[in-house]
C-alpha cells in the first residue's frame, strides 16, 4: 500500500509533516531534514526578529497543552541571509519539500517576507493567520482568521509577489456561518490558495497548576492557545466542514495527532495530509517523534 499523497501539487512520500513553529532554524532543519517528515515546515518568518513571549510559555497537560510561545524567529533579513541557502541545501539531500511559513500583523508585513522568499527561489509558503499568543503591552493582537475580508486582501497582495504554491493556516471556528464566510472568501480567491491548514490552536484557552494554584503560562494573563489530544475532534470537524465546502483549496489536518491512527482518522475526515507539533514539544523537542507517529 502506497502512503504517498499531493498536497497543491506537492508531492509527499506519505501525509505526516512537522506544523510551524517547531523548526525555525539551519539547525533545526538539519534534524529535520533527517527525521521521517514527508515535507519540513519551516518558520514562521515575520519581517522583524522576535525574541518572543518570556516565562513560562508552555504547559503539557494529561490530554492538552498550552502554549504562548509569541512567534519567536530570527526575523527575515538573518533567516534570507544565513538560514535559508542552508536549509535549502539540506532539505535538498534529504528529498524533502520545504513549506515557509510567513506570520505578521498587517497585509504588509506578509508581503514584505513573501516577496524576499519569491526572490530567494522559495516553492511554497503557508501564511499562518491562527497565532493567538502575541501581546504588546498588555494587549492581545488580533486574529486575521476571523477577519474573511483581510484573508482575501493578504492572499491577493501576496500573489501579486509570489508565483509558487500559497497555503493558508486558519483558527479554529465555532460559528458555523463564520467558517462558511471564510470557506467563500477562499473559494474566491479560485486557485491562489493551494491548501489549508486546520486548526491552529485554540485561542486564548486557561489553566491552573493543581500544585500551586497559579495561572500555567505567565504571560497575557495566563491565556493561552491550546493544542494537543483535545484538539484533535476540534480539528477533525474544522476538516469535514471544510472539505464540504472548498472548491479548489486541499485540507491539511492539525490537531491531536499522536499515532498513525489520528492520521487516518483526518484522512477520513477530509485531510490529504496532516501536521503535528505537540507531539514534537512534548518529546522534547525529538523530531524522532514522527517515526513514532509512523510506527504506532
């Protein structure tokens, strides 16, 4: 039985990547270049560098976890100079696709990253519109994925600089008449969006540590987006209602995957693909666990 598969036009020797945010480096790619991932996401890139949140940013429950990582990268002038040709090259030896993943605050910000990746001979781009855990001053940025009308505007701009594959990653979405308005803004856009990614974590989720009684995460108040095993039936639901309603994109799925049963289970649902990184913060950073995954 072959497990290869096509993502926009990607072809992947079976459907299991790494998600954004768990390799942003030459030296992250390195590891991942020799890990079982079908395709490396790399990034996210923002136009500036961003040393991200501070404190306790990550929390691994029994059945979630909680992250406020706030985007840290090395910004788009150091990755374009010093880790790109290197990633390149080593994702080139290891047969595998790289995905870069662009994140910012506003339609320019994608642009500027978008535009440098087109002159740096990068393929494929994810935009990540989901990150729920950047804070200014006590204030929470907004969330593109709720905003359909910023979501086409980003992707047409982006296209305008940017000839290869575009994919997207959305937030999860409890209004279903929200998620219908973001499924027609995509549709919309026809075959500028290759794919898209569901779900993000789940934005600005809370816990306690039953030891201290404290907030989890020390920053934003202790808010949180949440990934892991409970995500898992959130996504896989994003999936179905999105693989009902796209007419053009591919749908990768992200959410909960520990086991090669989860990847089967987002396949039914709808994914040609699938993307984890909980798994991977929660081994400590091994990216063996995607053999796992593989294996299980």
């Amino acid at each position: 039985m072959s497990l290869a598969t096509t993502v926009a036009g990607i072809k992947l020797e079976h459907p299991l990547m790494n998600a954004g945010g768990t390799c942003k480096t030459f030296e992250h790619a390195k590891l991942f270049a020799r890990s079982a991932v079908s395709a490396i996401v790399v990034g996210p890139v923002t136009p500036q560098e961003r040393d991200g949140n501070s404190g306790n940013v990550y929390w691994q429950g029994e059945f979630y976890s909680l992250n406020s990582l706030g985007m840290p990268n090395p910004g788009e002038y150091n990755f374009f100079s010093y880790h790109w040709p290197r990633i390149r090259e080593v994702a080139l030896m290891g047969h595998k696709p790289v995905i870069l993943q662009i994140a910012g605050f506003n339609a320019q910000d994608y642009v500027d990253v978008a535009r440098q990746a087109q002159r740096q001979g990068v393929e494929h781009i994810e935009l990540n519109f989901g990150c729920p855990n950047v804070w200014d001053d006590g204030t929470q940025h907004g969330i593109i994925s709720f905003d359909p009308e910023t979501i086409v505007l980003i992707v047409k701009m982006v296209r305008e600089v940017f000839s290869g594959t575009i994919g997207i990653k959305l937030s999860p979405y409890s209004d279903p008449e929200l998620l219908k308005r973001v499924a027609e803004a995509i549709n919309s856009l026809g075959s500028d969006v290759g794919y898209v990614a569901c779900s993000n974590t789940f934005p600005n989720a809370f816990a306690l540590d039953p030891d201290t009684g404290n907030a989890v995460i020390s920053v934003g108040g202790g808010l949180a987006g949440l990934s892991g095993k409970a995500m898992k039936p959130i996504a896989m639901g994003q999936v179905k209602q999105f693989q009902a309603l796209l007419e053009h994109a591919d749908i990768i799925g992200v959410g909960g995957i520990t086991n090669w049963k989860d990847v089967m289970d987002f396949y039914v649902a709808g994914a040609v693909a699938v993307q984890a990184s909980t798994a991977y913060w929660n081994k400590n950073e091994d990216p063996g666990v995607y053999s796992d995954i593989l294996a299980q």
